[in-house]
C-alpha cells in the first residue's frame, strides 16, 4: 500500500512538473520573436481556415511550434477571425502580435493617385497601365463606364474625385472608380451647402463644370477665387465665357499645342467663344480648391485676363485695359 501510495505521489509530481515545465515554454513561446531575418509579406487567401493559416506559418518556417500557436488562437477565440489580406511581418513579432496582426486586418495598402486637372481618358489610361488594380471594366468609350460602374445615363467627364487612394491587394478597377465617383458628389455636395449667395448655378453640377474650366485655367490657388469672379461676372453680364481650355477640349485629340484663329469658330457646345454660357459638361477632373472656388468667387469688377507667360495672370477691368495686356505679355512676347 505504501509504495503504490508512493508511485501515485511520483507520478503526480512528475505530472506537475511536466505541465509546469511546459507552460514555461508556452510562455517563452509567446515572448519570443518570429523567426524572420527581414521584413516579409505573408498572405492570408481568401476562404483560408486557421489551420491553413498555421500550416502555412510552418511550412515557410515562421513559426515552428504551431500547437502553441493554435492553443493561443482558442484561448483568446480568435481561431474564426482571421482576415484575408496581405499582412507586413516584421522581425520584432511574436506570435501575440502576430494573431493580433491577422485578426485586425489592418492588411498592406497600395495608393493610386487621380491627378487635378486629368481628363477621364488620362485616367483610364493610368488605371490600365497599372498592376495594383485588378482589371475588370473593359474601357471602349466613356459611356460605357459609367453603365458598368451602375450610373447610366450620366456624362464620365468630370465626375472623378482627383486624390491619392489606398486600397489593399485585389481590389477593382470597378471598385476603385465607384470610389473616386462618390467621393466627388460628397465633395461637391459639402462645398455646395456653404457656397456664396446669388450664383449663377441652378445645380452643383453646374457648379462642377464651372469648377473644370478654373481648374484648367490656373495652376495658382491664389488665382482660383479671382478667375472664378471674372467668369461669374461674364455669365451675370449675359457675356460668352471666351476661355481657351474649353475650346482645347472641343478640338480633342488633335489639339497641338497651338489655338489657331480658326479653332475659335469650332461649331462645338465645348466653344465659349462661340456660344455663352456654361458648355454641357466638365472638362476635367477637379480638385476641392477650384469647387470651392466656383462656389465662392472673390467680389470685384474684373471682366478679362491674360497670362503673363509665369504661370500667373493679369487681371483687367476693361476691355482697353485687356487688350493693352495682350499686347504687352502675349503679342511682344511672341516677336
């Protein structure tokens, strides 16, 4: 009786001390960094099962006890909360933080910039010659974007928010432009509720076409306010608009650089020499300083300018003023 008493206590003793001996190393386990030299980029799939995700661990050997690892996972109950995505692992990671990390989905994100003052085919452009997009859209016209992204019946020039994006790892071209479409109405909605009083606009997207033609017109912000109260000024007068990048717009691909005389009797609705008032749609994609500027021109009585050959303007209030300005900064300039 005695030495079985005896061999129980052993055995309970040995027990004890393997448990203990293996909750240290569980311990250890979760203090001790990941085996990674350098940074990697590990990806979760999509549809991947916590045991695929460990599986993987060990297969690239970044993890090697993966029964510590999955003990971890239950403990916490996070086995089911894993997130596809791409992940960033550093070498200061433990397995804590790696858990934490696959649970978050805070995944690797890629940008793409929509540049101010692009047209929608230099978007589409950009958007095919790039590989963090996933390419689903098929690009033959550009009404035919608007019928796949689910806004028929709307003209694509102008409805873009000009920004830089980030998206992680599989995202859509689809995706990626019904974003950049809503964050342009957001935008133009905000700026339309704290516009100025007694504009000419009866919608903002008028308000977005007028916000086109200053944003092709300057690239000065000091400018945008001061170009919008001329152009606002010619449209309460009843007075055509006459600016140049309309009639680049109407002309199109064929445009070399050059406007010539003829260019300004174009028979296109995109020709404010021609015809007055706002042409049908934007001629570009625009920025939120030249919407706020079209919604809040600065007051005073200019009525024309011309550039000045630096990239700024000079404003007139007459047309003798003007016509002296052409001469002195565009004519002598090109003799």
């Amino acid at each position: 009786m005695k030495r079985l008493f005896g061999f129980t206590v052993v055995l309970s003793l040995s027990f004890l001390v393997t448990i203990a001996f293996l909750y240290k190393e569980y311990q250890t386990f979760l203090e001790t960094s990941l085996s990674i030299k350098k940074q990697i980029i590990f990806e979760v799939l999509p549809g991947m099962s916590f045991s695929d995700v460990n599986k993987k661990l060990k297969k690239l050997d970044l993890i090697k006890k993966t029964g510590y690892f999955k003990i971890l996972a239950l403990h916490t109950r996070k086995t089911n909360n894993i997130k596809s995505g791409e992940y960033l692992l550093k070498p200061e990671l433990n397995p804590v933080d790696l858990l934490n990390l696959l649970v978050s989905g805070k995944v690797i994100q890629y940008s793409f910039t929509i540049v101010e003052g692009w047209q929608v085919a230099d978007m589409v452009q950009a958007i095919n010659l790039t590989d963090l997009l996933e390419h689903t859209l098929y690009f033959d016209g550009s009404e035919n974007i608007m019928i796949q992204l689910g806004y028929p019946n709307k003209v694509t020039e102008g409805l873009f928010f000009p920004d830089t994006y980030n998206f992680p790892k599989g995202t859509t071209d689809k995706e990626f432009l019904q974003r950049a479409y809503l964050r342009l109405h957001d935008v133009l909605n905000e700026e339309w509720q704290s516009s100025a009083k007694d504009l000419p606009y009866k919608t903002p997207y008028e308000a977005l076409i007028m916000a086109s033609i200053i944003e092709k017109e300057t690239s000065l912000a000091s400018e945008r306010s001061t170009i919008a109260g001329v152009f606002i000024r010619r449209l309460n007068k009843g007075m055509k608009l006459q600016t140049d990048p309309t009639v680049i717009y109407a002309i199109g691909k064929e445009f070399n650089g050059d406007i010539r005389k003829k260019d300004l009797n174009i028979d296109s609705p995109y020709n404010t020499y021609r015809y007055k008032g706002l042409p049908p749609s934007p001629i570009a994609l625009v920025g939120r300083e030249a919407i706020h500027a079209a919604l809040n021109p600065e007051k005073g009585k200019s009525l024309y300018f011309v550039a000045k050959g630096d990239g700024s303007h000079y404003f007139s209030d007459t047309l003798k003023e003007h016509n002296q300005a052409v001469v002195k900064y565009q004519l002598k300039k090109n003799n």
